[in-house]
C-alpha cells in the first residue's frame, strides 16, 4: 500500500501521479533523440522547418516522430496536405497520423473541429495537452522526436523542455534581421536556464534566389544569425536563401526538401545531414 503524503489527502492521488510518472518515463526510454524547434520571433518559418526535417529524417530511414505544440496556431496539418484528417483513437490512447513508412504525426489541428476554432487556454490546460501527447499517443520506438513549438519561450516550450528533460536538444531559427536576431537571443538565454543543450542556429529567408537563374541575391543584410552563433558560442548550421518554391510547397501541402532543382532544398539537405551527425556521432 502507498503511504500517504503531506501534500495530499489519499494515497491514491500519490500513486496515479507516480503511475503517470513512470508512463512518461517509458514513452522516453523509446526516444533515442529528442529536437525541439524553438524561436523568439514568429514568422521566421519555424514551422517549415521542423516539417521538412522530419520528412527527410524519414526519408534516410530514420523513425521519426512530429509533434506540433502550438496550441493556438497550429501549421503541421496544411503544411503536410493532413488537413481535415482525425487520428483513430484506442482504449486510453491516441494513434498518430501517419505519413509515409517512417513519419508519425500529432498536432492539436487534428482534434479540432474546425479549421478556424480558436482554442482559448491558459497555462496548465497547455501543460495537460502536451503531457498527454507525450504519455497517450502511441509513437512507439523512434529516432527522432521532432516538436514545432510557437514563438517565444513561453508556456508551450517549458512544458517540452521539462517534460522531455535535459536531453532534449534545441534547434533555433531565426531570420537574418536584426529585429529577429534579438529575440533568438532570448531562445538562447531561455536554453541556458532550462539547461538543455542548442543544436544549432538556422538562419532562415537569407539571401533570394531567383526563380530564372537560380542564383541567389542579398535584397536584405544576411548574417544576423551567424553573428549571433559566433557571439555565443553556438553552432551555425546554415544558411536557407529566400526560395519561391517553398511558398508554392508549403501551400499545396508539399515540401520543399523532396523537390531536386530547389537550391533551398539542397541546402536543408546539407544542414540535416550536420544534424544527424551531430545527434548520432558526437560531432562537434
């Protein structure tokens, strides 16, 4: 029999909570690598980002789990043409979305009833849905874990970064405008407190590339990221040019990682790669 705490009047409420740890516990133990996509500033192409990691996570043959948390925006349903689709639900468990033979997917757009419901929650009702996205959907044994978090360093990323734990490593995105260089400054600092290691700093819509000659242009200053990785002695993992092709992928639910003449693509597919050597092989 349980003993009762201090904290709680029956000892049955201690041994659920203790239950409930050690289901978490299990579901994690079955994560070899875990990747949170995080940014200080919305509208860099987080979102993009972690969606074609994931697929060509996958498409190296890695099992690979996607798990948006962005409870009031969520991007992963059109990005992945899954619009509309519900997952099956089981006796106390939720089954992923499916994509491919490698890709399992969850995002709080599946459950909505409507594309344009707004979900109106505070702080621990975000907690609870990211806890049972974790404990109740069945993702089995993976790879990677690959969670799209919403801008900031606010409810959604601290409820990760505590559930997943120090293990969990930090992919950071930015834009190479200075407006957006200073907040990524505040992921870092958010980083360093939760003490979780930073994978990397992408620095996103860098450069143009033309979409007749396929050479790329600097309409706007570039570098910001690479400045800021050089500053605080993180890794720079590369540069994605400002390509059209992944607006035209990203809204017909395609990605622009599986198209062969996008250089955009090229590029991301270098900077997956220095990922996955990193995660797996200890590269500094």
């Amino acid at each position: 029999m349980t003993e009762r705490c201090e904290s709680c009047s029956k000892s049955s409420v201690c041994q659920h909570k203790e239950d409930k740890e050690k289901k978490m516990e299990k579901v994690l133990s079955l994560i070899k690598h875990k990747i949170v996509v995080l940014s200080g500033k919305g509208g860099v192409g987080k979102s993009s980002i972690s969606a074609n990691l994931a697929v060509w996570l996958a498409e190296l043959g890695k099992k690979v789990g996607l798990l948006d948390v962005d409870v009031h925006g969520p991007s992963i349903p059109r990005l992945l043409n899954l619009l509309g689709v519900r997952p099956e639900s089981g006796e106390k468990c939720l089954h992923p979305i499916t994509w491919g033979e490698n890709l399992k997917i969850m995002s709080i757009g599946f459950l909505l009833p409507r594309g344009d419901e707004a979900v109106i929650w505070r702080g621990p009702a975000k907690m609870g849905l990211i806890r049972q996205f974790l404990e109740d959907v069945v993702w089995g044994e993976l790879d990677y874990l690959v969670v799209d978090c919403p801008p900031g360093t606010g409810d959604e990323a601290i409820s990760v970064m505590q559930l997943l734990g120090k293990e969990a490593h930090a992919l950071i995105i930015t834009t190479p405008q200075q407006l957006s260089v200073d907040d990524v400054r505040r992921s870092i600092r958010f980083c360093e407190k939760t003490q979780n290691p930073i994978l990397g700093i992408i620095e996103n819509m860098s450069g143009f590339v033309c979409p007749y000659c396929k050479k790329e242009v600097e309409i706007f200053p570039t570098g910001g990221g690479e400045e800021l990785a050089k500053e605080r002695n993180v890794r720079f993992l590369g540069r994605i040019p400002l390509d059209p092709t992944i607006s035209k992928t990203s809204d017909r639910g395609d990605l622009f990682v599986l198209e062969e003449d996008s250089p955009a693509s090229k590029i991301f597919k270098e900077i997956v790669n220095k990922v996955v050597d990193i995660m797996e092989n200890k590269v500094n």
